[in-house]
C-alpha cells in the first residue's frame, strides 16, 4: 500500500486501484492523487525547477530542466526504506534501459523520516539498491509540496517541452508505465521535439569488499550466518568468525542448486533449523532453503513472482509471496516476516502450509485479534515463551504477538508518523525506523536503523535505554554467546560485535580463507 504524508492513513485501494496507472493528461495531478483517497493541492501544469543548492547523487553536476529539455522525463518521488518505493526500483532501472536516451528517470529523496533526508543515508540507499539514475535529495520536501504529492511513491510524466503528461499514485507496473512513456516518445518523436541532450551521468562507485550491504545475521551451535543482501549471496561463517562457504553465485536469479551455482536477490532474514538455514529471499518473493550436510539451495515456499494476497494460503510452493523480510522458528513453524504485505505469515515445516497468519493487510499499527490487527512493513523478529516480537520499521515500534492466544499487542511505539531518538518509559521510548530485534535473558536488543543506534528494552522493568551509537544503517542483530550481540551494520559493509558487559563495539573479524570473488565447490 502507498503511503500519504499528511492524511495517512488512507483507505486501502483495491488490488485493481493499487495496479491501475492513474493515467490522467495535462495538469490532472490532482486527479491522479484522487486514487489514494487523500485530498491534494492543485497541481501546476509545467515542470518545476528544482531547488538550488540541494545534493544530487549519481551525476557530476546539478540537473536542470533545460538540461532535461527534449526528452521525456520521469519523476520519481520516493522515501528510503519504504517497501513500495523499493519493490520499484528494478522497474525503472529497466524503464531507463529500455528506452535509452529518450527517458530520464529522476529520483527525488522526499523523506518521510529525519534521517532519510541526511546524504550519508541517502548515499547508503543508493549504493546499497545498485541505483544508477540522477537522484535529489530534497530534504525540504520543495518539490513535493510545490507538485502537491501526498503519497509515495508517486511518479510525473513530463513530455519533452516541459509539460506534466501524467501522474501516477503508488506501486505501478512496468507494462503500464511503458505504455505511457511509449506513447508519449511516440507523440515527441512525430512532433520533433525529442531531441535529448546527454546527461552528466556519474554513478557512485561502492567500496567493494568482502561483504556489500549485509541485511541479517543468524547463528547456531556451530554456525555464523550473513546475509551479504548486497551481493545476492549468502554467507556461512564458524563461531570464531572464519569463512567456511559462500552460498550464491553474487548474479541476482532465481536458482537452486548447489551453492556455487543457486542464485538468490536480495536475501534477507535467516533461521537455523536441524541441518538446514532457512532464507528470505526478498526479492525473489521466496523461502529458500539451504542443506548444511550438501550446501545445496532449495524453494521453501514461494513462486518467485511478488503478489497481493492478504488472504494467502495453500502448499507453500504454490503461493506468491510479497518481499519476505525476516524469519524466527519456533518449532515446527516458521514464522515469517512479509513486510509488503503488512502481515505476519506461518509456514507449518510438517505439513508445508503457508498463510497469513496477522495483519489485515493495512498498513497501520492496531492492536487486538490477530486477524483485525495492522502491521507496517515487519521486518524483524525475536521469540520467547510463546511470545512473538516484530520490529515494524514504518511505525517505528516493535510489536508482542501471543502466538496462543492470537493477540497483538504494541510494546514501543506510537503511530506511522511518530519517531525519534528518546530513551526512558515504553510510553516515552521513541525509535526510528527499527528493522532487527534479538532476544536475551529478558531483554530485547533492537537494531535502531534509521538512529543509526542499537538500543535495549528491559522487559521486567518496562523501559528502553542505548547501548550504541554512531553505526551506520544497522538491521539485523543475533545473540552470539551471554556476552556478544553481532550486528549486521548494512551502509557500513561489515558486522559489529557488541559487549553486553562493557558496551564496547568493535568489527567481527571474518577471516577469509578463500577470495571473497571465488565460490564453494
């Protein structure tokens, strides 16, 4: 579901609404944004320049719009971290590809949260998603407010000379945007004003080393496990921090296999089971597995094709899923994080039966019954005695589910538009998009992401305090021994080690025995 800044949280369109383009003509902004039920400003007719003095990404130097003057552009208003900005990412990096120099996609950074305005996270984002087009960060929300936005992502077509063609509100598919901008290449190239001009383009270059945006990490008696997102692989590791396999060929696919052959996009969340290593692989919309006796990849559950389907159930294999996040075992169940869907899905490990199991679907952060509940984009979780925790990144809280009694519950958090960096009572806590939860002797330990912090919340005495700060994106935390916390600290490329004791944080070595570009046999 798309997001609106100023009258979230608005109704839940339909699955026809959610796909359909919005594609109105001339300056029909206002209309366009009709579809998310939310009011709008009138929109102008004409491009609006862009801010002086604002940071751009990815080109050499500033973009104007007579830069931009014949040639059809896409404007894309986005904010980092959120899971629909993000499931279209790889359709405009196929959009620009396809239609070369006659489109320019710009991206626009309108941050819903405070750090998503700051251009080390911006940066971050960027590198971490292998994005290549133009991106501004507007840290004012200037355009945003001048076009009259109110959701992200929404997309404006622009034609050649300047005028606004059309609006597009929410999660759109690549067919649709096709037609449009065919349509619209077609109409310049007839008329003669498609004459584009070449752009500075300049992509930031990632600091490569052994690990590139490492989501999660996950252990077990014997094993360390990474999840090296950036690099689509996945690494397993001893309890002493030395390279045993690298899982995934590091090219984005959809393979089983064995491990130097399978591919993976984007993995996510982990979960050790006896002999295997559960993953969420987010961007194949699957559960993979991995065999530690063979190291061979198999499907869990997933089609490899993102749907919507809050009401989704039957033979794991046979269900699409949508961007799975995070993973927590808990007997013969897998619990599995479906962060766009807004939902908390069960995967019974005898039977193979996969369901929603929480969450409406909406995006939003009620309480009660399971099935009324909302959830924002759960991205991480923790268990114990019964009780199921969810870091819901969107809402900035972390969320109690009482698997036997099918409740749902709020422990930190306010609402979709509350955050900060506060410590103190679970009323007067305030996190900032928190993606990675670990549980220890009463204690939940959270991967503060967008506080850049790993935070504590003592569950006897009810309050919340920070152990660390200064990290860079952290998302995902496993408890190592009584006395480390691993980090997965994703726009710095490493994993932290954090000493529960003295609070001291420092780099896990990862001894690498074999090249971090040479794969298992």
């Amino acid at each position: 579901m798309f997001k609106s800044r100023r009258f979230y949280p608005c109704a839940r369109p339909s699955t026809d609404d959610r796909h359909r383009a919005g594609f109105l003509a001339g300056a029909a902004l206002l209309a366009a944004l009709a579809l998310s039920a939310c009011q709008a400003e009138p929109a102008p007719e004409r491009a609006l320049p862009f801010p002086k003095g604002e940071r751009w990404f990815n080109v050499s130097r500033p973009i104007t719009q007579k830069l931009l003057k014949g040639r059809v552009t896409l404007l894309d208003f986005f904010t980092p971290g959120c899971i629909n900005c993000m499931h279209m990412i790889p359709i405009l990096t196929a959009l620009a590809h396809h239609f070369g120099p006659d489109l320019a996609v710009i991206s626009i950074d309108s941050p819903k949260f405070t750090a998503s305005a700051t251009p080390n996270d911006l940066r971050s984002f960027i590198l971490d998603f292998h994005i290549q087009e133009p991106v501004l960060d507007d840290p004012r929300l200037t355009l945003w407010n001048g076009y009259g936005i109110e959701a992200w992502p929404t997309f404006i077509l622009v034609n050649p000379k300047g005028d606004l063609v059309s609006a597009f509100v929410g999660e759109t598919s690549y067919r649709r945007l096709d037609a449009a901008i065919t349509q619209v290449v077609a109409q310049a190239r007839r008329n003669g004003t498609l004459v584009p001009r070449p752009l500075p383009i300049d992509p930031l270059a990632p600091a490569r080393g052994l690990l590139f945006a490492p989501g999660k990490v996950a252990v077990s008696g014997n094993w360390v496990a990474v999840s090296d997102s950036g690099d689509n692989r996945i690494l397993l590791l001893s309890r002493t921090g030395k390279l045993m396999k690298i899982i995934g060929s590091k090219h984005p696919g959809f393979r089983d296999g064995p491990g130097r052959q399978a591919e993976f996009n984007d993995p996510q969340g982990l979960a050790f089971g006896p002999d295997v290593l559960y993953v969420a692989d987010a961007g194949n919309n699957a559960i993979r597995v991995i065999h530690l006796h063979s190291f061979r990849v198999t499907t869990l559950a997933g089609t490899g094709h993102r749907a919507y389907d809050v009401d989704g159930a039957g033979p794991a294999t046979s269900v699409p899923l949508n961007s799975p996040w995070a993973l927590q075992k808990v007997g013969n169940v897998l619990w599995i994080a479906m962060a766009g869907e807004h939902q908390i899905w069960k995967l019974d490990l005898k039977t193979g039966w996969i369901a929603a199991w929480a969450g409406t679907g909406a995006e939003g952060i009620g309480t009660g019954a399971r099935l009324t509940a909302t959830f924002a984009q759960p991205s991480g979780l923790a268990d114990h005695a019964g009780l199921l925790y969810d870091a819901d990144p969107e809402s900035s809280s972390i969320r109690i589910l009482h698997l036997k009694r099918g409740l749902v519950q709020n422990l930190v958090g306010q609402g979709l538009f509350s955050w900060g960096f506060r410590n103190g009572s679970l009323a007067h806590a305030r996190l900032q998009h928190d993606q990675g939860l670990a549980y220890l002797h009463h204690t939940l330990y959270v991967a503060d992401t967008f506080n850049n912090a790993i935070r504590k919340v003592d569950l006897r005495s009810g309050r919340v305090s920070t152990l660390a700060t200064g990290l860079d994106l952290p998302s995902g935390l496993a408890v190592l021994n009584p006395d480390t916390l691993l980090i997965a600290d994703t726009g710095a490329n490493r994993i932290l080690a954090l000493n529960l004791r003295t609070d001291h944080v420092g780099t896990w070595a990862i001894e690498a025995p074999i090249s971090p570009r040479t794969h298992p046999h």
